[in-house]
C-alpha cells in the first residue's frame, strides 16, 4: 500500500516525502529526494525517483492525474536530467548497461518553465554522435533515436552549450 507523506520545515515550506511503501507497518520513502521534470509537455512536472531507487525492471516515474494525486506513469530502463552549467559547455557522461535494440528519448527542456528549452547541445553513444547540435532548436521539445544498447557498458556524454541553468532530459524506455 501506498501513502503520501508531506514534511513542514521550519521556513513554512511544504516538502513532499512520499510515496511511502508500507509493508508490516515498516515505512519506506521512494521519494524524499526526487527529481522534477516535464517529460511528456503537458506543462505539469513528472517526479523521477532518485538515482538508487531503481527496481529491478528500472526506474519509477510518477505523473500527477486530474485529481491531484501522483501515481505511477511508467517505469523506464534508464533516466537522467542533465543541467547546463556557467562555464562555456557543460560536459556530462553517464553509462547504461545492455538492454538491445531500444529507443532513446531527449527531452530538450522543461516546459512547465518558461524558455526552457535546450538550444545548443551533443548527445555521444559510446563515441558516435546520435544526436548532432543541428537537432536542437526552440521548436524542438523531443527527439527520438532508435539505439543499439546491446555492449555490456553503453556511454553516454552529453555536451549542453548555451544558456546556465536549462535542462535536459535523456530517457531509454
């Protein structure tokens, strides 16, 4: 069973701790520590669990519904929001094990926040570039690589230019 636990600091601040897995009456927090995120463009922010809570079938993404509730949306092999920082480029690498032929997602901003979107960025697959600076634009909010993930490490390096501060998402489903 599933419950949700809010925190209020000492600021007034409301925090969201939950959901909480209650198992025996032993609680456990998924979410204390998640990621924000609009990946599906509906303006509303998805809830990524945080790196270490993944499952065996992968990492849990939350979606608030029309009655104000997160629950589960989807569960996806591998996730990770990278931010463009101050200096000229922001350079970031990350691994995935084989999962085969899949598809991979970018996410080129968070549209629940006001231009947002990635202008500038590089997307390597253990040294190929699958997504060239050209498909990054204002317009664009996804692309999608079909990608052959079947060597035991896969690298990803990730190269963001432009404006500090926006965001990107990479998603392997």
């Amino acid at each position: 069973m599933d419950a949700w636990v809010f925190q209020v600091r000492s600021s007034g601040e409301i925090s969201n701790i939950g959901p909480v897995n209650l198992v025996a009456g032993q609680a456990s927090t998924r979410l204390s520590e998640a990621t924000n995120f609009d990946l599906d463009g509906d303006g509303t922010q998805e809830l990524i669990s945080k790196t270490g809570t993944e499952t065996t079938s992968g990492t849990p993404i939350y979606h608030l519904d029309d009655r104000g509730e997160y629950n589960l949306w989807k569960v996806v092999s591998f996730i990770r929001v990278f931010t463009r920082g101050v200096e000229e480029s922001t350079h970031h690498q990350s691994t995935v094990g084989p999962l085969g032929f899949t598809t991979l997602q970018v996410v080129t901003g968070d549209s629940s926040l006001t231009d947002a979107r990635i202008r500038s960025a590089e997307v390597k697959l253990n040294g190929l570039v699958v997504v060239p600076p050209g498909e990054f634009g204002e317009e664009i909010g996804n692309i999608t690589v079909p990608v052959d993930l079947r060597s035991e490490v896969n690298s990803i390096e990730v190269v963001l230019s432009g404006s500090p501060g926006k965001r990107l998402a990479l998603t392997v489903e």
